[in-house]
C-alpha cells in the first residue's frame, strides 16, 4: 500500500507550493519576504518601521459562500474574501495588517483549483498591503465531498500602542458614518441559499437584481478590503471608533465598538439600498429586522468621528474612492437598547 493509493498526493502538494511561490513573492512588504516552504514564517517588526508597537490578531473563514464556489466553478473570488474577513477585523483597531497565512482543506487536492483560490488571497493580501508568508494545504481523503474545500485564513497586525482605536473616547453627538458594500460580502449566505431554493432559479441565469452579470457571478462578488482607505482616515486624526459590518449587520456590529452609556441612531435611508438586498427581502419574504441582524444592508464598514473631523475624514475616504455616508449619530443611552435603527 502507498500514501496516494489511500489518497495523499505527497508530489501533487509540493507541485502547487512550488506554483504558489511567486504569488507569495508578489505580496512582499518591509518585514517580510513573503517566501514559502520554510516550518514557519518571519516578520521584521523593527524593518516595518514600528517602535512600540502592539500585535493584533484575527482569523476567519468564508462560510457557506464557498457552497455557491462549488456550484457555480467559480474559485477566484473566495480567497480574496477570505483575507478581507481577516484584515477588515484588524484595521477597526486601527492596526496595520503584515501577515497573512491560510488553510485549504480538501479530499482530494485539485492543484488547479487551489492554485486558483490561493491566487485570489494573494490578490487579497497585496489589496490589503500585507504579505503570504505561508499556510497549509490539507488533503484528508474521506472529510469532504467531491469538488468541495473548506477555507481558513489567519493574519497578524501591528498598531503603535499610543494610537489603538478602541472606542473609548466615543461621546454623545459623534458622526457615524458608513462606507459602502458591494453586496453580500460573506456573510448570510446560508439564508441565501434558501432564498435561491425557494425561487428555483440557477446560478447561471441572469441575476434578477443586475442582468449585466449571472447570478453566481453577482452574489460571489467578492467582500471589499477596507485596510487602506481607513488607515488613511485614521491619519487624518479624529476617528475614535470603526465597526467591520459582518454577521449580525448593523445592529449587532456597532455596538461592540460604543462605551458604557453611548448608543447609536441609525437613519434608514441615509444610504442607497442595494438592489440584491431588495430581492432576497421580497423573494424570500425576509421581514426588515430580520435582514437588518443578518446583512450589512449595503454598508461594509462604520467609523465613527468626532464632528470636527467629520469632514476631513469624508474628504479622504471620497479620495480614496469609498462611497461615505453619514448614517447616523451617537446618542446617550437609554435603557438597554445600543442601537436605535430610525425610519
């Protein structure tokens, strides 16, 4: 008996790692090399340029959205929104992203296919400016279905320790303001696979909501990278809160961020809706709080700021290409609600 006949392809792994090393090369920074093959890899905190530095660490996955990556064959999306579901959570600390390394787990390793979802963190990674210095490639003969792979993805940042972003300094009358989805991001996906159950349609159709792309190709749009753009808000001084709009939308999301006695009045309709939010709304008659603790409602990030800055801090997201809203206000609390989502 041999390894491969019970189903370990020792020499198809060590063929995509060395396929994967100039994707790794292309996501070097200061610190880092972003050179794979190595038991571990190494970052230079002192190269980066840091001096008392504190690390931030986040790890994540991408869900049930990798069902729809499946169906639809389309694998070049996922590995972006893995690395964003990371680096997103980092910068809301107003940390730099530096490193990043992932885990695909397989029954049997389709070197194409991983190679194309490594391919697309390492898109991920230079979006976010950080670098792959490594990962594993688990091929488990028996754990997965035919075609299937479960993704997981780790990444370390650093922020000076005078210059955390943690919410404490959040006050009555602060701007809260939201940065714009591109759709689903990765979040919700197991309601949207019901919704598209229930409606009979196929990932290849038209999308209902955008007939310029198929249905798979719209709700597999991959989850924004906000690193930069905040990070440039951050140094415009005045930021004294962010919120990555993950699972649990608005209303669950913000107030992990306010302080003891601060709560957040949201105004509907402060921003454009997303056309994809309307129809899993209607077609899978979705009532609104129901949507509103599930999706990020076209929001994908929220600062919160302090009312001089509030401007300048527009200013700069404008820059950098975001679509900013003013969403809302914080307010003082009372009783037990942190969120108040106002029509």
């Amino acid at each position: 008996m041999t390894y491969r006949g019970a189903g370990v392809d020792i020499d198809a792994g060590n063929a995509l790692v060395q396929a994967l090393k100039p994707l790794a090369r292309s996501t070097a920074r200061r610190g880092a090399d972003a050179d794979l093959g190595g038991f571990g890899g190494l970052f230079d905190l002192r190269a980066a340029g840091f001096e008392d530095p504190l690390l931030v660490a986040a790890t994540d996955g991408v869900g049930t959205k990798l069902k729809l990556a499946f169906a639809t064959d389309i694998h070049d999306t996922v590995g972006i929104d893995l690395v964003a579901m990371c680096v997103n959570d980092l910068v809301v600390q107003g940390a730099e992203p530096l490193f990043f390394l992932d885990y695909l787990a397989t029954g049997k390793l389709e070197t194409d296919v991983a190679a194309t979802v490594i391919s697309g963190i390492a898109d991920g990674c230079r979006q976010a400016g950080c670098a792959l210095i490594g990962g594993e490639t688990a091929e488990m003969p028996g754990m997965y279905g035919d075609g299937e792979y479960d993704l997981a993805g780790f990444t370390v940042g650093a922020v000076e320790r005078n210059a955390v972003i943690d919410g404490q300094t959040i006050s009555n009358g602060d701007i809260i303001l939201g940065l714009s989805s591109n759709g689903v991001h990765s979040n919700g996906f197991s309601l949207v696979r019901r919704v598209v159950e229930r409606v009979g349609v196929s990932f290849s159709n038209p999308a209902p909501f955008d007939s310029r792309q198929t249905l798979g190709e719209a709700l597999l749009a991959p989850t924004k990278i906000y690193v930069k753009t905040c990070l440039a808000a951050i140094a415009v001084g005045g930021v004294r809160g962010i919120a990555h709009i993950t699972g649990g939308g608005l209303v669950e999301n913000i107030p992990r961020v306010l302080p003891d006695g601060i709560a957040a009045a949201i105004g509907r309709g402060r921003w454009p809706a997303l056309p994809v939010f309307d129809w899993i709304a209607e077609e899978g008659a979705v009532p609104i709080d129901e949507m509103e603790r599930t999706f990020n409602m076209g929001i994908g990030m929220v600062l919160i700021v302090e009312p001089a800055a509030a401007g300048n801090v527009k200013a700069v997201l404008a820059e950098q290409g975001e679509q900013v809203f003013e969403i809302g206000r914080t307010v003082a609390q009372t009783g037990s609600t942190a969120i108040r989502m106002e029509s």
